[in-house]
C-alpha cells in the first residue's frame, strides 16, 4: 500500500495532486475484501457487458468485492447518522436515498462498471433495493442543440439541462415517492419523446455520467449555488491513461460501426461503408476535436473530488484503487 508520505515517487504534480489519496494496488486492495461472498456468477456477468468491456470475475472478486463491502459500510453508517438526526428532531425524517455518483471518460467503461456494481450492492441485505439513473437522459434534444449551436459540444456540460438534473437529484434526495428521468437512446442519439424513467425511492441510486462531479460555472463566470455533487454521498472516478482510452474508443467506435452502425435508423448509419481505415481516421478525428476536448478541459480536473478513484490498466483490468483519506 503506498501511503501519503510515498508519493514522492510520483511526479510532482500528480503527488500534489493525489497527496489526499491513499494508493492501493490490486492485491492489496482485493485483500479488503475479507469474507465478502461472491454473489455474481459467470452468466450473470456476461449480460452485463458492455461493446467493448469485459468484466472477469477476476475482476469482481478482486475488485468490486471489496468495493461493495466498503460502500456497504458507509451505506450502513449513513443510516445510523439519519437516526441520530431523527432523534435530535423528535421526528422522523424519513429514509432517502443514498446517492453514489460515478464519473469518467468517454469509452473508459463506466456504464459496465455501473452496472455490475449495482448488480452487487442489490445482493446486500441492507440495500436490496439499487437504482441506476445515467446523465445522458439530461441531455438536451438533438434540436435544442442544433438550435444553440452546440451539437459539435454534445456531451460538454452546457449540453445538459442541469436544472432538470438538479430536480431530479433534490427529489430523490427529499425521499419523493417516485421520481422520473428522460431516456436517451444511443441509436437515435437523441433523447426518447414521452419515454421516462421512474425511480421509486431506492435504496441506493447509482448516478453516472461524464461530468457529475465538475463543478462548473454559470453565464457571466459566476459558480453555481448547487453544484450535481452536493447530493451525492460517495464518488467514484474510473480512471485511465489517456493514450489507452483514445485506443478504447477508436476500438468501440469500429466495432459499432461493423453492426449497430449497419442499421438504417442509427443516427450514425451513414458511416456504416466505411473501411477500417476511414473508421479509424473518423474515430480518432471525433476523439481529438470534441472527446480528448472535454476530458481535459472538465472531466479530468474533476477526478480529485473522488472519494475513490479506480486505475485502469492498458488490458482493461483495474490495476491501482486510490482511497480518499482527507
């Protein structure tokens, strides 16, 4: 386990950076796991993958074991803290929901690492009950967009009704009886007329997305009153050499257009003939000028405001787990 004090062996920057870290490698971490039991079989995983993404059990039991027991642990800690303020106010307030914000890159493999890991919280007796809402449904239409002159910035954080996001996280956080989410489709690109989402107070909600912990500002440069991340009660980051995302996404990229692609009511259809040469060139193109973008300028300065952060290797395995400490 590498500590504050060993950090030096980093560089500078990335020591000043990460210095409120403790750093795990991968067979230090999976030893946290202790008697967690593996409550995910081999089929089960298989229908959570992703395009791209593959999660061994390896993998979860090394990983997301010991991950789930921690969650669990401050799962059961924030209930404890409720009934403390419930007795401090003579009243009960009511059990809300606890909030896990996931954070991340393009192709860097968050909404298979979502849903595995609400696969295994809901195995928990504590919280049978785990909800996984994405950021993609507050996208803005394709029209707005076009409207606005910002589909070139389509995933940038002016492209997202925050306000609606921001409703929607204050009213599962006040224990509303149900609360509803746009639905994005990835085929249409686009958000899904009169299609919503219902969320029925869970016991946890898994909320993800590219930018939920950056914290933004506002027309005129001013910060904002409320930022996403204040309703959250842990974070995590999935994290990854960017060489090692772009080569990701090029991969997902190629492979989508060899079969989703092929459909013609893909919004992207009109790549479907290309070669592998032309996709590969279109791939890194879009990465450069709009997806490398947008990881420097707002998804990667929010990764320090993680409660964890989780290291990918070239091979897709989470090789390093970074524990806030501070």
């Amino acid at each position: 386990m590498l500590r504050c004090g060993k950090l030096a062996a980093m560089t500078g920057s990335q020591a000043a950076e990460f210095s409120a870290y403790v750093t795990f490698l991968r067979d230090e971490w999976a030893a946290l796991r202790l008697s967690t039991p593996l409550t995910l079989g081999a089929d089960e995983l298989t229908r959570l993958q992703g395009v791209l993404e593959q999660v061994s059990l390896e993998d979860v039991v090394k990983i997301y074991l010991p991950l789930s027991r921690l969650l669990n642990l401050h799962f059961r800690s924030a209930r404890t803290l409720a009934g403390v303020r419930d007795e401090f106010l003579g009243k009960p307030v009511g059990r809300r929901p606890y909030v896990i914000g996931i954070a991340g890159s393009v192709a860097v493999g968050k909404s298979t690492f979502a849903r595995t890991l609400q696969a295994l919280l809901a195995r928990w007796p504590d919280h049978p009950s785990v909800a996984l809402v994405t950021t993609d449904g507050f996208l803005y239409s394709n029209a707005t967009l076009v409207e606005r002159g910002l589909m070139q910035r389509k995933g940038f954080p002016e492209s997202y009704d925050r306000r609606r996001m921001i409703q929607f996280l204050a009213d599962v956080k006040a224990g509303q009886p149900e609360v509803s989410a746009p639905v994005y489709s990835h085929q249409s690109y686009d958000i899904v007329p009169d299609l919503m989402q219902s969320v029925a107070r869970p016991d946890i909600l898994i909320f993800e997305g590219l930018n939920v912990l950056q914290t933004g500002t506002l027309e005129g440069g001013r910060s904002p009153s409320i930022i996403i991340s204040d309703f959250f009660d842990f974070s995590l980051y999935l994290d990854a050499e960017v060489d090692h995302i772009q080569e990701w996404y090029v991969e997902r990229f190629q492979k989508l257009q060899r079969t989703v692609f092929q459909n013609p009511s893909s919004y992207f259809h009109h790549y479907k003939d290309l070669t592998e040469a032309e996709s590969r060139e279109v791939a890194l193109g879009i990465w450069s000028n709009i997806n490398l973008v947008n990881l420097n300028e707002n998804i990667l300065p929010s990764r320090e405001r993680a409660h964890v952060v989780l290291r990918k290797r070239a091979d897709h395995l989470i090789g390093q787990v970074w524990l806030r400490q501070i």
